[in-house]
C-alpha cells in the first residue's frame, strides 16, 4: 500500500473555508471511521488544527482513494465537493511523505518554526490508535514524523524564539496598541514611574481579558503573565475552568454572558474558544466602546479560534484593531526588531537546516524500505546455504569418527565461510535496492545463486503475515 494524503491549509484555502473545513470532536472521530470504512484505504489518521486539516491514509489505489477523501472531506464540512475540490491538494508516495515530516517541523505553518503543530501531529495519531484506524505503516511513519521533529528543534533554532501562534498573536496585537509604535519598542511610562528594564515586558500597564479556558486559552494567559500584563481577567462558559486558570496567572473571573463590561475595560481581548457561532459580536463590541468613557483609547481584539470568535464587522469600528489568523501571516513593519516577533523572521539559516533533516530522515527512510523490500531474497539465499552446509555437514558425519569436538569445529568453521562470503553481495545488494535500476540486482541475486521464486515468494508472506505486519500498532513511541 501507499501513503496518501488529501488536505486544505491555509496556503490553500481561505479563512472561511477552513473555518468550515474544520472537524474536531464526534466528527472527526466520524471522518476517522468513514475514512477507514472506505474501499482503498488500509488505514488512516486525521491532522485538524486550526490551520489545515489533512486527511493521512495508506491506500491500495491512488484515484480510488482520492476520490473517497475527498466526498468525506464534503460530506463532514457541509462544504459541496465542487466549492472544496480547488481549495485541496493532494500528495503521494514520497511527496506525502516528506510533506508530513515538513508539517511536523513546523516548515508549512503559518508562523514558521512553531512548536504546537508537534503536539498536534501526536494527537492525530493518538486518536487514530484509540479509534483502531492506525495501520503499521502510518503508525511508523508518525513515529518518523515526530522524531524528525524533535531533532529539528533540538539541533536547529527553528523554534528559538518560542513562536507558536499565541506569542506571534499576543506581539502583533501589541503593537497595535500604540499607534507608530514599532513592534518591541515599549510605550512611554506614566510620569514619575521608571521604565521597565525587561524589553519583552511589553504588555506592562495593560488589562488582557483572556475568552476561553481551554489549553490556548492557558497559553495565552501564561504568555501575557509572562509579558508583564497589568491584569488578566479569564471568561469561560465553565466558571471552575475559568476560575482555575484565573488563579494559575494571579488573575480573576468575568461571566461570559455579560462580556461589555470586562471588554470596556481591556486593552487587549484574547478570544479561542471552541464555540460553533460568534461569541464578540459587533454589538457587544459597540457597547463595550460605549461604557469606555475613553474616545480614542485602542481596543485591540486578538482572535485565535477557529472558527472565529470575533464578528468581523468589529474591525470597522472606531479605534477598533483586529487581529485573527488570516492576518498573522503579515506582520506589521518592524518585526523583526521585536524579540516576541522574533520567529516571524526566522533565519533562512535555521529553516535551511531543518529542511537538510528532513531531507536526510527522509533519505534514511527510502533506504529502509528498499532493503526490506530485497530482504526475501536474502533470507532465501541464506537459507539455501544453511540447506547445503546442513548437508555437507550430514554426509560428514558419516565419514569421520565420532568425535563431536571435530564436528563441532567443522560446523562452525563452515558457517563462518559461508558467512563471510554472502556478507558482502547481501550487504551491496541492499544499498542497490534504492538506486536506478535496483530491481535487476535482486533479480541477478536470485539468476546467480538459483533461488527458487516461490521460497522468496515465502518469505514475503511469511513477513506480510507476521504478528503486527497489519492492522493497528500498539506500541505508543509517539
């Protein structure tokens, strides 16, 4: 089988069609099972962030497959297949491949380098596993995923300054805050306060309400503390929620049904909530604004959730500034002197290196695959040769005196012969497998030494059918 994958990200699709495209929750668990169920597909695993949901499966058949997907795809968004087909891609064999190891390092994000889409991709497969869809072959190429990932970050500075879509969010926000302020430069303080010497300080006097209290929401409050916010209010439809990461950041509670009142009082709103319709709406926004008492103060409302939180039409309003994930993908001039949009500049350097470790996990993994796929043949030519050292062995024994001392030492003496004679043609013809014209090596191994076809054809069965050859993978290296 091979792997194949059907998506839509934010390179491809429009913030609107992805705010439709996407599936958590029952339906994606119902797409994971439609997906598995469908002619084709051997098994699969679903990557839904809030920028890109692609559809990863091992398939027996490239358009069958395909065209499968991509209904489901339909089917699940409510979106008509001939409005989501232009907005898809598709990748195949090793360009799926190096494709999901790209997304794993974080090279097709939004804000390149950053850490949660690594975090995503191990949830992905987590819940394939739990939904009994992760066939062995996926289930290897997500370990591989996630391996290459954390060497990228570990032997690269792809993710040095943090950047994940809070911190870039929070920063570009920031410099909305201010108008003709550069992002990193800090505003002015009140007169007889000293100037705050930490620059990434730089939410320092300002009043954040944080919607939500999921685990962005916690990255956004912990990512505001960090940043010297002056207050953090948290709003959540579960009080106990709120109120557990209110105390986590020193912070307090509002109620989410009467937002006005906590709005007019922010400076900065952070909204990710998990909620299917709008939860700022322009009204509330226009009433908020009202209760301000401050003409001319900025408002600056960050929405990180997907779909949106925010009504868009609360851009339009006066001193008004929106930031949601269709614009983050343009920071504002300047952004590269600030520490906190550091990762918006990411050095060509580090996004060069990444790209070599995936390149040379990707080299390593094709090289895997070729020598597994001459591998009957050499276990055949190996067998062959224990059948005429066992024979060889047999007919001596009946020659020579029954010293088993002396047998002993023929025996192994004749292994290691055989031995040190297959290494070299078995070892060579494994590093040819992968190379142009590969198959006509395997093919004179087996011409050269008279291997019987149906005992390699054997052994392939034999490895198809070994426990764990198929099916879903148990072992939980992600």
């Amino acid at each position: 089988m091979s792997v194949l994958v059907v998506g839509l990200s934010h390179k491809s699709a429009s913030l609107p069609v992805l705010e439709q495209a996407v599936v958590s929750g029952d339906t994606l668990s119902k797409l994971i099972r439609d997906v598995s169920q469908s002619p084709n597909v051997g098994g699969t695993f679903v990557v839904s962030t809030c920028n890109r949901v692609e559809v990863y499966a091992e398939v027996d058949k490239f358009h069958g497959g395909v065209s499968s997907i991509c209904d489901l795809l339909a089917r699940h968004s409510g979106i008509p297949l001939s409005e989501l087909t232009p907005n898809l891609y598709v990748h195949y064999e090793d360009r799926a491949v190096q494709h999901l190891l790209a997304v794993a390092c974080g090279l097709e994000s939004m804000v390149v380098g950053e850490s949660q889409i690594l975090g995503q991709v191990r949830s992905a497969l987590a819940v394939a596993r739990g939904h009994s869809t992760l066939s062995r072959g996926l289930g290897e190429l997500g370990t591989l995923a996630l391996r290459t990932a954390r060497r990228a970050h570990a032997e690269t500075g792809i993710d040095q300054a943090g950047a994940n879509l809070v911190s870039i969010g929070i920063a570009v926000a920031r410099s909305r805050l201010v108008p003709g302020l550069a992002p990193g430069q800090l505003p002015k303080p009140a007169t007889g306060q000293a100037a705050p010497a930490d620059p990434p300080r730089s939410l320092a006097g300002l009043r954040v309400l944080i919607v939500g209290a999921g685990s962005m929401s916690s990255l956004a409050a912990t990512t505001a503390t960090r940043m010297g916010a002056a207050h953090i209010v948290v709003a959540n439809r579960t009080a106990d929620r709120a109120g557990r990461l209110a105390a986590a950041v020193g912070g307090s509670t509002a109620d989410l049904t009467d937002l006005a009142g906590p709005v007019a009082e922010a400076d900065l709103v952070i909204s990710c909530t998990g909620a299917a319709g709008v939860v700022l709406s322009a009204d509330l926004v226009t009433e908020a604004l009202a209760r301000r008492g401050q003409p001319g103060r900025p408002l600056v409302l960050l929405d990180l959730a997907m779909p949106r939180d925010v009504d868009p039409a609360a851009a339009a309003l006066p001193g008004v500034h929106l930031v949601g994930l269709d614009t983050l993908g343009d920071p504002p001039a300047g952004a590269g002197d600030a520490p906190e949009l550091a990762g918006l500049a990411t050095r060509d350097a580090d996004v060069d290196a990444v790209r070599a470790i995936v390149a040379q996990e990707f080299e390593a993994r094709v090289s895997a695959v070729h020598a597994a796929r001459v591998a009957p043949t050499v276990v055949a030519l190996r067998a062959k040769a224990a059948l005429v050292v066992d024979a060889e062995l047999a007919r001596l024994a009946g020659r020579l005196p029954a010293d088993h001392r002396t047998l002993d030492e023929v025996e192994r003496a004749m292994r290691r012969v055989v031995d040190k004679l297959l290494h070299a043609p078995t070892v060579r013809v494994k590093e040819l497998a992968g190379s142009p014209g590969g198959d006509a090596y395997e093919d004179a191994l087996r011409v050269l030494f008279d291997l019987d076809p149906a005992v390699v054809a054997a052994v392939t069965l034999a490895d198809a059918t070994a426990p764990g050859a198929s099916g879903p993978r148990q072992e939980d290296e992600t």
